[in-house]
C-alpha cells in the first residue's frame, strides 16, 4: 500500500470539507443554544443523563436502531424501511469502513476530516493485501445497498402508492436541492472509484466499470472531474442540510438523549420543542395518518407542514393549522421519530393573548355540591354525556342492577372537567377548574369516581390530584363488577365492533379493558385500523375551528373504517363518539353502558320468573 | 295507437288524487305503492287541519275514485328505460309495462326523532313523535301516553332547521300540527298544561292563525319561544326539559308527563334512487328539483316525467291534493300536445 | 340645576342609528358563522356555566349586535362544547367565544 500524494491533499476536497465544517459549526451552534433554551432544571437534567451509564447505553440503542436501522419505520412498511435504513446504515457503514481503512494503512492521515471520504483517490493498490480485499468488498457492497436504496427513493418520488403513501409530502425548493444533491452523491462516489479503481484497487462493483470506462477513456487524467463532482455533492448537500429536512440527522441524535432523560415540551418553539420540530423528517406518513386528510383542503394542516411552518416562522399558518387540529393523536401515533403534533398544536395555542381571561378561581363550588349521602361511589357524566342521555340512563340503570351505592355527582349540572379548555391551550383556567372539581370529589367523602366521558377520563387520571379516591374508568368498573358476580349479563348474539375513542385509547393507552367488558356481553370484531391507529369519529372539540359541514367526510371515513370488519353494530365508548357516528351511521351505533344494560335486561326478565 | 298508461309512483294522496283525474280525463294511470295499502301518511293520520276533517274520510274519497285504476301494493319500481315516447317499465313484482308518462308522488319520510339523541327517543318512557300521538288519537293503544297527564310538552323543529340533523329546511306543517294537536289533547285532558317550545311560529296558511288564538285564548296552551336542548328524566320517570325562555331571557325548565316531538318532514330515503332512475336531479334540500318553484313546479327536467305532492318539498294536504291535480292536468297537456 | 325632585336617568332604550359596532364586527370577520344565529336559545339552555352563571351565548351575540358589553358573560365560559353540540345553524360557538376573548378590548 502506498499513497499516491505525499502532501495527502487535492483542492477537489474543498467543497466537501467547507461543507462538513459549515455544517458541524451549524451544529454545535445549534446544541449551544437549544441547550441554554431549555429551562435550569431540564439543562442540568439532560446533562446528567449524559453521563449515567444505563441512559447512554439506551441512547446508543435507540440511535442505532431508530436513525441507522428505522426499526419503527420497517414495522410499518417495509419497503419505506429498506429504503431508509439502506441509505442510512449503509452511508454510516461507508463512513466507518473509510475510518477503518485510514486507522490501518495511514493512520498519521485521520486527522484531515476528508481522507475517510476520499480514500481510494489517495491511495494506491490496496486490494492485493487480504484485509484490502474484503474492506474494498465491503465498501463496494455498502456502496450498493445505498444505490438500491436510492433508486427505491427515486421510484418514491415518482410513484409513491407502490410504497403504499396514498400522499407524499409537497417538497419546498431547499428540500429538492438537499434531494438531488443527495441522490447524486452515491453515483458519483460510484463513477468517481470506479475511474480510480485500477489505481486504487476495487471491488465488485468498481473493478468491472473501470474496466468499461478504460475502453474508451484512457487518459488517468478523466478520473479528476468525477472526484471533484462527488466532492462538490457532498458539500452542497451539507451546505443546504440545515435548511433543509435533512437537518432531521442530526436533530433526531440529540432527541434521543433528550426524550430518554425525560424532557418535555415546555415552551412552544424553543428547547424540546425546537428539536422535536427539526427532528421531522418530512416524510408524510402523518398525512394518510391524519383523518381530515380525507378532504383535499387540509391536507396543508396535517403535522409535517406543522413542522414545517414553524421552522419558516410562518405565523398566520402556524395559527390555522394549530388551531384546526382534532388533536386525536393518530399523527403521533404513527411519526417515526416521535414527534408530539398534538402537543405542539396545543402550546402554540397556549401562546396567544387574550384580552378577555376566564378565572374560575373565585367560583363557590358550594352549590354544586352533590347531595350528602353515605355512598362511596361517585359517578361523573361529563357534560356532553347530558346531550346523549342514553348514556347517562345506562350507566345509572346498570349501578342500580348491582346494587351499587352511588350519587351522579353532576346529575343538576356541574363544572366541566376541564379537558376543552386544556386543549384550547388555556392551561391557566382548565387547573381553576381541576382545583374546584377536586374539592367538590374530595369533599364529597366518596373513595370511587366512576367516569362514563373518555375526554373526562383523560384529565381526571392524569391531571387531578386526588388522594385517598380511585379514578376508574367504567369499562373496568363494570368488568370488576361482572368479575366479582354483582352482574350477570347473558351475552348478546350481535357482533359489535369497538371504535376506540381518542381521548382514552390514544390518550391514555386505555386499549384492552373496553374490549375485555365488550367481549364478555357481546360479540367483537376488529376494524382494519383500531387501537392506536383508530380513526377519529371527526366530532372531536380539539378542534377550534373545523366547521361542522366540514367534519361530516371524516366521520363517514371512520364508520368506512368499522364497517369492513363486517360487525352487525358500532361500539363506541364517548358521549361525543356516539353523537357524531349515529347521525351518519347506517349500522347502530351504542354505547358501551347501553349494550350492557340491554344484557342485563334478559337477565332479570329470567331473575324474576325464578323468585316467582 | 298512442299508449295510454300513466305510472304513478307513491300511492299517497298525491298519486291517488292524480290517479283519479288522470281517469276522468280519459288516461289509464298505474299506482305503484311500496306498502301494503294506499294512503301513505295521510292514512295513519286521526284528523286534518285546519278543517278537523277525518283522514279516513279523506282516504276514502280518494279510494273511491280509482277504482278503475291499476294498483300494485307493496310493488317497487326495479328499472325504467326511455323510448321514444315513453318508457318501459318494470316492477320489482315482475310484472313490465309500457307508459307514455311518469307522475312520481312518492312523498317524504318523517325524521326519526332518535337521531336527535338529546331529546330521548326510544330512550325514555315517555317520549313519543307527532305520529305517535295521532295514531294515538286514532284509537292505537300506547302505553307512553300516562293515562292521566299533568303537563304535557310539544317541541317543534325536530329535525327541521336543524343542520346537525340533517335538515336546514323548515318542514312547515308541524307549527301548526303541533298547534292542533295541543287543542285536541286539551280536549281530551282539559286539566292538563300543554306547553308549546318553539323557535318561530309558522302559521301561513287560512284559518292558521284563527287555530293559534283559538289555542290561547280557549285551550290556554303555553307558548315558549325557545328550543329544548335537553332533556333528562326525574326518578318518577317524569321528562325533564331544559331551554331557555328567549323572550323572557331565562333559562326555564319543565316536569312532564309526556313529551311530543315534532318530526319533521324529509324527502323519502328512496328518492334518489328513483331519480337516478329516470335520470332526474335531487335539490340541495334532498328533495327533487322541479324545472322552477314557480310555475313549473309539477314538471321535472326531463321529459315526460312529472311530480306531485311532498316529493318536491314539505308540503300541506290541500297544497298536495291541489298540485296532484295540476300535475294530472298537465300530463293530459303534454300527452295531447299541448304543452 | 333646579332641584325638581326627580331626576332624568339615562335612556336605556338603543339607538339603532348610532350603534358602535367595532367589536361584532371583528367577531364577524373571525368567526363569519355568528351571522346566521337565529337566536333560538339552544346554547343558553344546554349551558353547562349557566347553572351558576348568567352565561348565554345568544344574549351575547345579541348585545354584542346592539353595541352592549358582554364582559361579565364571557368569563364564565367553561368552553365545554356544549353549545356547538346543540347549535341548529352549526354555529362553532367555542371558537366564536375564543375569538371574542381574543380581540376584546377592556373598557
């Protein structure tokens, strides 16, 4: 081995390397500032877990898996996972080998950044040692895995339902200059070793295109063009990586380590948000994900271009897609890199001003106490449960059956949960009211609160503080009471699909008890899409200005949804649910309380032949 | 020889009434009816404003006068192709025949109140629709009416001028439904209250308004101009109605006994099939589209296809039975060449 | 001033003439779906705030149309949905409450 330049240098590195160093310094700026963005607690936090032996192994994990492999991406779709994970593990594979290589023949050269990179124009007839041969076989394989993969991305492009996207992101004119550069690189670095080959040595894939490109281009000096191209790739592309969704590289590493130190979201563009942003690789999968995307029009307001617009500082689109949002979390649900577009609409709500502040903190809640009573057991409706009181009627009919001591704590009205203004972004008034409705629940000496409203559900178990009561949901209370014998339903022969409301599917993983009490009083089938991928029914309030004309495609794309799995009736478990799908639904639609109770009727029916 | 045969499809007072002149005018109309007898709505009804006149009495007068028409009951139309002149037709009973004109009068289907979940359909005790109620009167034995009614509420717009039930249309009959049925209620249970919850009162037709005061000033019926938004039920299994008084501006709520829901009307599920069929539109109220709603209001778009009655939107009796023989009228025209 | 022994309060009756209209008008430009209430009284009585509170979007919209102050109304809003719910003219009565949040202006 030998190399060909004593001075080890060539002026076609340049464009790479200005590249690499713009890049880099963008970097390092960037971690510098997100770092001071984040609040004291969350810096000091993070910086920790740097240094805490079990974290780095699970960020070295996660890095590796997520970033090189996309193990998550090949679970949903295995050609978009190839086709990632063979750009990406392949050009890491790349850049290791060209380390290796360096550190074995001239390791005194690994201190210029290029010499990994451009090795085989350096060097000469390698491959004639053993440990040559098989990095030279393994450059050439890795080199091919990228091609392969960028030819997929190229098919991508062209005809994306072959990769099963019915929609594909709209690329802004930086992403296409940081698309084609990219796309160029690995052909070039292909042609430009390939013209070096019977100087530097090669592979599979270089030795027989040197052999094809000497037959008509003799002269040594034709290898010095495609060196400079491939150099000049690879600069433009990091050049332009930072304004790109290519800066999603680098952001996604420094994600990572974050979300497994446990940081959260806590300004709306700045700290973890600020990364979680960057880190969207604009892929599109939130898009077919996204169920207003069933129209045409908001297609624009789906999370990608979230991401998007606020990197551009675009406020007036920031404000519309935000605010447009049923926030049911499907987006976040199916993101490969995890980002929170729910959350992230919420906080840009949770930025505006308002002239006009709602305060409940005065409010005597004394009048709205629930009656004194010695019942343990409180139930809670919720207010849009009183707009189905199907609901409501089943719910109370089934405690009484069980004989259930109990009081329906908002039976007159009461305050709202304060889920809505939550999700307005109004965080200040939606904690006024938690803090009332605590006290009513605490004062009430009850040690159960029984709730019937999945939006309810989601802040009572995860926002109040209530000591000393159990916050359960009524799927798993009826199922402990059927468990425990206090209910005896004969089950129905109608087979039932469930539709997993938002709120306490998504919201709270609340997946299997539902299914568990369903399965015990009726037939269940499964829809195409349930659990975490369910569709919103469209009557979601997370939405603050989606028109109720223009919820109506969504509601019938979700009831599409449900009736492929062939079940005779729709199941749901939401006041809101029920509302939107039995205006449109051809197929009953019942509540799980009513299903119950209906099972209960027969039962008693035979109860009172028995005792005559 | 021109063919003389006229399709009527709906055997409602509509088709009936048509029925009966297209034979007096020397035509030979077939009545299609998709039920087991004629009449349509106006059969299940008890009595017809503003006159109190029997349904029955009115159902059997127009019986009468087709005797020498084609009917088929519960007969669907399967398919109709256009001929030269005319077209040809067949029956979901097998049987096919060659018209030279279609009068469809298939009329409207009322709004089923369980879709306006919050008021309790189906769910509570005592809960009925208008339809309910004069079958009622008709002598149908109904164990939600409470044999002895304190307070009694009618909500009207029930699934009219309601987006969120389908029907931005205002259905027209049923403020002055509502208002007859609240007389006829008083009459039967002069100690009950009835309360009337509406959003605007409607009374555009003769003798409306004479019924509106006669139900104030004789019946002492409430009226509150506000619309229920929900409706709950108290451990006697008493409704309990909440709205608010917007004239009075304040909420208000009422105990009663019975709830009547006021069903509006919309155009029959089978409507767009049917003017697929014949390749005729469907207006943006879900009705069918006449060639204008002013003078043509009988014709539709296509030739030789001609409407009557509530397939065109809600309509009252009188209006129907008029339109019914105005479209008889100008299928004779048309056939004759006249048009 | 003589003392006549009683006194002229100001007229409660509004002057349609001469209405200030600056903020129905901007509510009207952000939430376009105010223009269509026919003033039924649907969310006034699904209210869940109304229990406690004099809180009717109706009166609001009304006041606000005849130039008056909603102040007191508005801050009770729990933005439960309610109202949107019910609203026959499907009216988005939380965002036309947001909105109006937004953009009042204290006195």
């Amino acid at each position: 081995m030998k190399e060909r330049f004593a001075s080890g240098f060539d002026p076609f590195v340049l464009p790479f390397l200005l590249g690499m160093i713009f890049v880099l310094g963008y970097c390092a700026y960037g971690i510098v500032r997100i770092l001071l963005q984040l609040p004291r607690k969350d810096r000091r936090r993070f910086l920790l877990s740097l240094i805490t032996p079990h974290i780095i192994l699970k960020n070295v994990w996660d890095i590796f898996c997520n970033c090189l492999l996309h193990v998550k991406l090949w679970k949903r779709n295995k050609m978009l996972g190839f086709m990632h994970s063979s750009i990406a593990f392949g050009w890491f594979m790349l850049i290791l080998l060209g380390h290796i290589e360096v550190m074995a023949y001239c390791p005194d050269r690994i201190r210029f950044f290029y010499y990994p990179i451009f090795f085989n124009y350096f060097v000469a007839e390698n491959e004639s040692t053993i440990g040559g041969a098989v990095l030279f076989f393994l450059m050439d394989f890795f080199l091919l895995m990228i091609l392969t993969g960028i030819v997929l991305a190229v098919v991508k492009r062209v005809r994306s339902r072959i990769f099963g996207m019915r929609r594909t992101t709209r690329l802004s004119l930086m992403d296409n200059i940081g698309l084609y550069s990219l796309w160029a690189i690995f052909p070039l670095r292909l042609l430009a070793e390939s013209f070096t080959a019977h100087i530097s040595g090669g592979s599979f894939l270089t030795i027989p295109a040197n052999w094809v490109f000497r037959q008509f281009l003799g002269n040594d000096l034709n290898m010095l063009p495609t060196w400079w191209a491939y150099s000049i790739a690879l600069g433009v592309f990091m050049c332009v990586l930072p304004f790109t969704r290519y800066m999603h590289i680098p952001a996604e590493m420094m994600l990572i380590p974050m979300r497994n130190a446990g940081l959260r979201i806590r300004h709306p563009r700045k700290g973890f948000a600020r990364i979680e942003v960057l880190s969207c690789p604009g892929c599109g999968v939130c898009i077919d994900a996204c169920p207003m995307s069933v129209k045409k029009a908001n297609i624009k307001d789906c999370t990608v271009y979230l991401n998007r617009q606020i990197r551009r500082g675009n406020e007036k689109r920031i404000e519309e897609i935000s605010d447009k949002c049923l926030l049911c979390g499907k987006c976040e649900a199916v993101c490969q890199v995890g980002v929170e577009g729910p959350l992230l609409r919420m906080e840009q709500r949770a930025m505006r001003k308002y002239g006009l502040s709602q305060d409940f903190s005065g409010l005597d809640v004394s009048l709205l106490a629930p009656a004194a009573s010695g019942a343990k057991v409180l139930y809670f409706s919720g207010c849009m449960t009183r707009l189905t009181p199907s609901i409501g009627k089943s719910v109370t009919s089934v405690l009484h059956k069980a004989g259930v001591g109990f009081r329906w704590m908002d039976e007159e009205g009461g305050l709202c949960c304060g889920r809505p203004l939550q999700t307005a972004g109004r965080y200040e008034q939606a904690a006024q009211l938690i803090r009332k409705n605590e006290e009513l629940i605490l004062g009430s000496g009850a040690d159960t609160l029984v709730l019937s409203c999945p939006i309810c559900y989601k802040i009572f178990s995860q926002d109040y503080k209530l000591p000393g009561v159990r916050v359960v949901n009524y799927a798993t209370y009826f199922s402990e009471l059927i468990a425990s014998g206090r209910l005896n339903p004969v089950k129905s022969d109608i087979c039932y699909v469930y539709h997993d409301p938002c709120e306490s599917g998504r919201g709270c993983g609340y997946y299997d008890e539902p299914r568990k009490l369903l399965g015990a009083i009726a037939g269940i089938a499964e829809a195409p899409m349930s659990r975490s991928e369910s569709v919103c029914c469209g009557g979601s309030l997370g939405s603050l200005t989606l028109e109720f004309a223009q919820r109506e495609a969504m509601t019938r794309k979700s009831l599409e949804n449900l009736y492929a799995s062939r079940a005779d009736a729709v199941a749901t478990a939401c006041p809101l649910c029920l509302a939107t799908f039995s205006r449109y639904s051809e197929r009953p639609v019942r509540d799980l309380s009513e299903i119950l109770d209906l099972a209960l009727k027969s039962e008693k029916a035979s109860d009172r032949t028995v005792r005559g | 020889m021109q063919n003389r045969n006229i399709l009527i499809i709906g055997g409602g007072i509509a088709g009936m009434e048509a029925a009966g002149q297209l034979l007096r005018l020397g035509w030979e109309p077939v009545i299609v009816e998709k039920n087991e007898r004629l009449g349509g709505h106006v059969a299940k009804w008890y009595k017809l404003f503003p006159d109190m006149m029997s349904a029955a009495d009115l159902v059997q007068t127009l019986t009468d006068g087709i005797k020498e028409a084609t009917v088929y009951l519960k007969t669907r139309v399967a398919s109709m192709n256009r001929l030269k002149d005319g077209y040809s037709v067949v029956l979901s009973n097998g049987v096919s025949l060659q018209c030279s004109a279609v009068l469809i009068a298939s009329g409207f289907h009322l709004f089923d109140a369980a879709k306006k979940e919050e008021y309790g359909y189906g769910v509570y005790d005592h809960v009925i629709t208008n339809a309910d109620l004069e079958a009622w009167f008709g002598g149908a034995p109904d164990n939600r009416v409470p044999a002895n009614p304190g307070q009694v509420a009618f909500v009207h717009c029930v699934g009219s001028r309601d987006l969120k039930a389908g029907n931005a249309q205002c259905s027209k009959v049923c403020c002055m439904t509502a208002i007859k049925q609240a007389i006829e209620f008083k009459e039967r249970f002069p100690g009950a209250q009835v309360w009337c919850f509406y959003m605007d009162l409607r009374l555009f037709g003769k003798k409306y308004e004479d019924f509106y005061i006669n139900a104030q000033k004789d019946f002492g019926v409430h009226f509150v101009r506000g619309r229920v938004s929900e409706v709950s039920e108290d451990i006697d299994g008493r409704v309990v109605l909440k709205a608010e008084d917007t004239l009075a501006g304040l909420p208000v709520k009422l105990r009663a006994d019975l709830l009547v829901l006021m069903s509006g009307m919309l155009c029959n599920s089978d409507t767009a099939a049917l003017a697929s069929m014949v390749r005729t539109e469907v207006d943006s109220d879900g009705f069918l589209r006449s060639r204008d709603n002013i003078y043509r209001i009988n014709e539709s778009r296509r030739e030789g296809v001609f409407f009557a009655g509530a397939c065109t939107g809600s309509k009252t009796v009188p209006e129907t039975v008029a339109e019914a023989r105005a479209a008889a009228l100008d299928i004779h025209n048309y056939l004759n060449g006249n048009a | 001033m003589p003392d006549f022994g009683f006194s002229l309060s100001k007229s409660s009756s509004v002057s349609l003439d001469s209405l200030d209209l600056g903020l129905y008008g901007e509510l009207e430009r952000l939430e376009p779906g105010v223009k269509t209430c026919m003033a039924c009284g649907s969310c006034s009585a699904a209210c869940t705030a109304s229990v406690w509170s004099g809180m009717s979007v109706r009166k609001l919209i009304l006041n606000l149309q005849r130039g008056k102050d909603v102040e007191k109304m508005l801050g009770s809003c729990m933005l439960c949905g309610k109202c949107s719910m019910v609203c026959p003219r499907g009216i988005n009565t939380r965002h036309l409450i947001l909105s109006l949040c937004r953009i009042y202006k204290k006195q």
